[in-house]
C-alpha cells in the first residue's frame, strides 16, 4: 500500500442513525448560543453541557462498556464530533479526555487506572490536560526539562510547562516530563504522569490569548510528591507513548472546522442571491472542507481498525489549518461591513473572534513546519 493511501472508511448505517439524534439534542441545548459562542467551537468551556453530552451516551463512546464506554465505533463517534462542532457546541470539557487521554489509559494504563479513570470521564465528571510544552521546548518535545527524581513512595517533579489549556479547570493532567537518561539519549528516559491538579506543589498561572479570553496557562511544579501509581504505561518509555497520542489529537474534524461557525455567518450575509464572485469563494471553500471530511474520516476508519496513521493525521492537520485560516481572510473580503445591518453586524462579530484565533490553528497541535517534516519523512522525502 502507498505510504500516503486514504482508504474510504466502512460504511456505518448505525452513524447516520446517530447524526439526527445529536442535531435535534444540540438544536434544542444551543438554540439560545449566540454566534460569537458558537465561534468559539471546540474552545467553549461548559461542564454542565458536558454532563449532559455523557447522559446521551456520547462521551467515551468507544470505551469498552466495562470502563463505562458504550462499546460504540469511531465512525460514530466521529459523527457526534462533527454534528458538535458544526453547531458551536461548548465541548472543550470533555473534548481531551475524550479525544486522547481516556483512549491512552485504556492502552497504556494499570488495571486499577482503568477502573479510576475511565468510568468518571465518560460520566463528564473527570476533565483532563496535555503537559507536553515548556518554556524552551514545543517543537522539540524531546527536550523537556521538567523532571520527576525518585523518592521513597513515587517522585519528585520540578519544572514548568506552559500553553497548558484548561489546566485552571480541569481535574488532571497527563504530564510528560523527564525520569532519566543521559542527555544525548533525547528520546528515552521520559515518561508520562497522571497528575491530580490538586497536588501541592502545583502552580497554575493564566496566560491570556490575544482575545484577551484565559484558555491556557503556566504550571510550575515545585517539589511536587506523585505516588507511584500516578506513572502512566511503562517508565523511561514516555516517548513512545505520547507519539502514539498524535494521530488521535491531529486527525479529527476539530482540525478544520474551527472557522465554521463564519462560514455559516457567510452565508447568511451574502443571501440567497450572493454574486458570481462569492458564490465561487464560498463553493471552493466548500470544497475543501468536504474533502478534508473525506480524509479526516478516512484516519476514524484506521484508527478503529487498529492502524496508527499518524503520517495520515498530519496531513489532515496541516491542510485543515490551512482552510481554516484561508477562510477568515476570505470571507472578509467578501462582505462590506459598512453601513452595518443586523446580519453584518453579527458576521463582523464572529470574523473579529475568529481573525483572533486563526494564527494559533497552525501552532496548536503540531506547526505547520513539523507537520511537513513528518510528511516529507514519511514520503521518504528525508
Ligand atoms: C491555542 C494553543 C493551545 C495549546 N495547548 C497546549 C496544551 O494544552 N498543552 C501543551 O503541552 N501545549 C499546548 N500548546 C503548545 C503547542 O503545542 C506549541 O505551541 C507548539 O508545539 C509549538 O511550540 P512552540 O510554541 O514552543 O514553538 P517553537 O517550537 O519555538 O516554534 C517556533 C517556530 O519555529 C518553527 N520551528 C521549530 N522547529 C523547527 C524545525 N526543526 N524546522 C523548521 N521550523 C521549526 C515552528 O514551526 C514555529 O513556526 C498550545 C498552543 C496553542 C497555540
């Protein structure tokens, strides 16, 4: 098989059962989220909603139903990924734990860690963190310096790491961090933690984003005690671990549709008789959107079969942050804000937010450079 092949996932009548039942849930839960919430998309930050996703059934779907999964199969949890994100729905409680952290329990963690985790994020009850970056090391995840030293009982941590989201309000922290190893063996000698937030010895400061909104933050370890329990898979193999996250982090809808909700603004601008000049604008951006659905489906059918496309994943990223920050810059071009009507008025709303947010789309989640880097391995390009 090419290296690059993107086989159309299997068919799931069950999924499309599924879509109408998360349109009428988030058509009813949404109907008074104004646009600028909506634009938000996969950075609301509502625990309450959360609890209410979970009571559908919808959180750790694949989860086997002994950890309090539902047994259900990627393709249905991409649908309700999808029919979320395409309505602005506040999903970012829930959204990591989901998406990576509950998933890398399940592979890597204690029988006991199981039965602690899994079961209370599927109930919506247990929200989650990534501890990757630092100050000096994003990119270069392999030169963290935050450190765990053992001590009788577990570790010692002492570091800092930064762009944390949600670490002010979520209950735990996947840290990776370094446990030994000699300084030219960059990738061994890592591992990762599970971190109850509460721990003393944590600091969790606000770094705030250009919109001026607080999603992420510094969070420093002080002499911070982790029992033994908290290690998270096997120690000093920390590396493999975390790089087998990142075709779960980098391949879902949540990597292009975050500009959706100004398309939708777009449209309701422009009208039923837009001019030829827009009309083509928005049919081509239409059309990278349902192709980038194509692949983006396409990894949800080899991660459910097993596979680790995370060659596959990293294209899906860097092409999706592509057409999510080409659709900002397009759309204002569009639309002559001046002098305002109540439809432009609010589509100037939500192109100022997203305008805000689009240049973190090609940093969050690997950058666009790293990104190529992988492809052009994989391709065996270098
Ligand atoms: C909105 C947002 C949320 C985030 N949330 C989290 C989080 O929850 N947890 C977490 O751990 N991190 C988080 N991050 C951090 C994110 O993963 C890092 O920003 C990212 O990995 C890049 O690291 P850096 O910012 O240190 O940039 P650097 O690595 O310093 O890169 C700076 C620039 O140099 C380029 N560059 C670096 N190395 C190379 C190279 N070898 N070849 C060519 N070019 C290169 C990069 O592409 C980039 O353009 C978040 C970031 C954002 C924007």
């Amino acid at each position: 098989m090419p290296a690059l092949a993107f086989a159309p996932p299997p068919a799931s009548p069950a999924a499309e059962t599924l879509r109408a039942e998360v349109r009428a849930f988030v058509a009813a839960e949404l109907a008074h989220r104004n646009s600028v919430d909506r634009a938000q998309s996969w950075s609301g930050f509502d625990p309450a909603f959360s609890r209410k996703v979970a009571q559908q059934g919808w959180i750790g779907m694949t989860f086997p139903r002994q950890y309090g999964g539902h047994g259900r199969n990627a393709l249905e949890r991409y649908v309700v990924l999808e029919e979320m994100l395409a309505a602005g729905a506040p999903v970012s409680a829930h959204w990591i734990a989901d998406r990576q952290s509950g998933p890398s329990i399940l592979r890597f963690g204690t029988e006991q860690q199981k039965q602690d985790f899994l079961p209370r994020i599927a109930r919506g009850e247990c929200f989650f963190c990534i501890g990757m970056s630092e100050p000096d090391s994003g990119s270069d995840l392999a030169s963290v310096r935050t450190r765990a030293v053992p001590v009788p009982g577990g570790f010692r941590v002492n570091g800092t790491k930064v762009w944390t989201s949600h670490a002010h309000e979520v209950h735990t922290m996947i840290l990776f961090c370094r446990t030994s190893g000699a300084p030219e063996d960059r990738h061994g000698g890592t591992s990762q933690f599970l971190v109850d937030l509460k721990s003393p010895g944590i600091t969790v400061r606000p770094i705030y984003a250009l919109t001026g909104q607080h999603h992420f933050n510094e969070v420093v370890f002080q002499d911070c005690f982790l029992p033994e329990n908290s290690v998270l898979g096997k120690l000093d193999d920390g590396w493999n671990q975390v790089t087998s996250e990142l075709a779960n982090e980098r391949s879902g809808p949540e990597r292009f549709l975050s500009s959706f909700t100004l398309l939708v603004e777009l449209l309701r601008a422009l009208g039923p008789d837009p001019s030829e000049r827009a009309a083509i604008a928005v049919g081509r951006m239409v059309a990278h959107l349902i192709a980038l659905r194509r692949l983006s489906r396409s990894v949800a059918g080899m991660l459910q079969a097993g596979a680790n496309p995370a060659l596959q994943a990293a294209l899906v990223k860097d092409l999706g942050a592509l057409v999510e920050q080409e659709i900002p810059e397009i759309a204002r071009q569009l639309i002559a804000t001046d002098p305002p009507t109540p439809e432009t008025e609010r589509f100037a709303a939500v192109l100022h937010y997203t305008m805000m947010h689009a240049p973190s789309f090609s940093l969050r989640g690997g950058t666009r450079e790293i990104l190529r880097g992988i492809i052009a391995r994989g391709l065996g390009l270098r």
